[in-house]
C-alpha cells in the first residue's frame, strides 16, 4: 500500500490554530472517506508551547462544533520535510519561516497557505496577508470561532481539491 499523502499544517505555537487546522481537515477528510489516502497533522514554528495541550478555547471551541482532537504541541524542523508533502500554513510569516525551513531541508514539499484554498478567496495570489487567519491566541471565544469558520471553508476546498489529485 502506497505511503498516504501528508499534510502538516502550521502555525506560530501549535496550540490555537494548527490544531484547530488539523482537526477540521480530519473530519472534512473522513466524511469524504480520503483518510486512508491522506494523513493529517499539525507543528508550530516556534518552541513555546512544545508538550503542552490545545489552548483551552481552541479545544472548547472544537468541542462545542462537534470535532475531536488529540494534541500535543510540537515544532517543526527542517527534517520534517522529508516526509511531508503539503505544508499548509496560517499566515504570511508563517509561510515566510517554513519557506526558510523547507530551503534548508532541500526537500521538495508544496507550501501553501490554509485559506488559499477556500474558494471565496480563489484570485488571491499566495502569500497575501488577506489570506491570514489571524492568530486568536490574546483573543475571545468569538476570535475562536471565526478562526473555525476560516478554516472550515478552506478544509472544505482543499478536501475537494485533494479527491482530484489522488483519484
């Protein structure tokens, strides 16, 4: 059996909006019965958070829109890159840091950012800060929840877009 495709998606801590990432694209991925097909985890690009849980409002916030998550923080490294073929990242430095990380691994994995893939935002020219999903970390519940529904409609798009590539 052929080795699934990877997706790492990142952010900065790895603890409010790549987890958040993760567990939205397993579900789309699930209910579109690619999970065998693809394999889905998450990073940050910063070491703050290494080994600690999901920020309590993004697991309150998953909880409450019925997704399920397991997750312990991590950072990404060079060595990732190896194994992954889509880096899916949050925002613009983000995408600029793993641009660096991916350079000094010398592999060839696809970078793109989350939102790029939400179809509203199609003639966007990636990196763009208008396809940030802006970090809640210091934000309310509500900062939450609109951070899920970014990342719902761009799951959804990528999902589609993953079932053309692997057909």
């Amino acid at each position: 059996m052929p080795k699934p495709y990877q997706v790492t998606v990142i952010c900065l801590g790895n603890i409010c909006r790549s987890p958040i990432g993760e567990a939205v694209l397993r579900d789309r991925l699930a209910a579109s019965g690619l999970t065998a097909l693809v394999s889905v985890d998450s990073a940050g690009t910063g070491d703050w958070h290494l080994g600690q849980g999901a920020n309590v409002k993004s697991i309150t916030t998953l909880t409450q829109y019925g997704y399920e998550l397991d997750h312990t923080a991590r950072q990404i490294t060079p060595s990732w890159f190896a194994d992954i073929d889509l880096a899916l990242v949050m925002d613009t430095n983000n995408f600029a840091d793993v641009a660096a990380l991916i350079e000094i691994s010398g592999a060839q994995v696809e970078l793109r950012m989350m939102r790029s893939f939400d179809p509203a935002l199609s003639g966007i020219v990636e990196p763009d800060p208008a396809l940030d999903v802006p970090d809640p970390y210091h934000g309310t519940m509500d900062d939450f929840l609109t951070v899920l529904r970014m990342i719902e409609a761009a799951s959804d798009g990528l999902v589609s877009e993953l079932a053309l590539r692997l057909s």
